[in-house]
C-alpha cells in the first residue's frame, strides 16, 4: 500500500492546478463532511495504475 504524504499532495496540486483545501489543507478538511482530507481521485487512479502494472507487467 502507497502512503500518500502531505508533500506528495502539494506537489501533485502544483502539477495540477487544483489548489481545493479538501486536498491540502487539514484544518480546513476536518471540518469538511469527510472529517479528514482526501487524496485527489485522478492521484488514487495513477496510484491504481502504477500498482496494477507492477503486479502485472513484471519484466517488461
């Protein structure tokens, strides 16, 4: 399982443009209605992607 880090955000909000304090800011998300920040969901596809292709492209 990846852990996806505060710096891993920032940096992923810089490359997208999404500047959205859900993502960035914990403050502000814990008093959100998901009580917490969330990772942005085109992130969590790359992550998906980049784990299926570990497990599945193996020496190629």
């Amino acid at each position: 399982m990846h852990k996806v880090s505060q710096r891993y955000l920032e940096i992923f909000s810089y490359t997208s443009g999404d500047f959205n304090p859900i993502h960035l800011d914990e403050d502000f998300a814990k008093n959100s209605y998901f009580n917490g920040q969330i990772v942005y969901g085109i992130y969590q596809l790359f992550l998906t992607i980049e784990f299926f292709l570990k497990k599945n492209c193996k020496n190629t």
